[in-house]
C-alpha cells in the first residue's frame, strides 16, 4: 500500500512538472523514454526465450 502512495505521489510530482516544463523538452522527454521501455520490453522477451525452462 505505500508503494502505491509512493508511486502516485510520484505521478503528480511528474505531471506537475511536465505541465510546466515547454512542449518540446516534454515530447523529447517522452520519446526518450518510450524508446527505453521498448529496449526493455525486448530483452526481457528475449531473455525469457532463451533460459531453459525446468
């Protein structure tokens, strides 16, 4: 339960600044960061692909 306080804490403090800060530093910001989440995303499917299984 607090990590979920945290979490949403977090959340605002994020959107707080993101309504502040200019719209081109927010897409580059959010770009950043979707590409991040897709290098992720692949190697943890690739990860699971290759481990043996028992």
């Amino acid at each position: 339960m607090l990590f979920l306080v945290a979490a949403l804490l977090l959340l605002g403090v994020v959107m707080g600044t993101v309504a502040h800060a200019p719209l081109g530093f927010s897409l580059a910001a959010a770009a950043v960061i979707a590409v991040w989440l897709g290098i992720f995303a692949l190697r943890e499917r690739r990860g699971r692909r290759h481990t043996p299984t028992h």
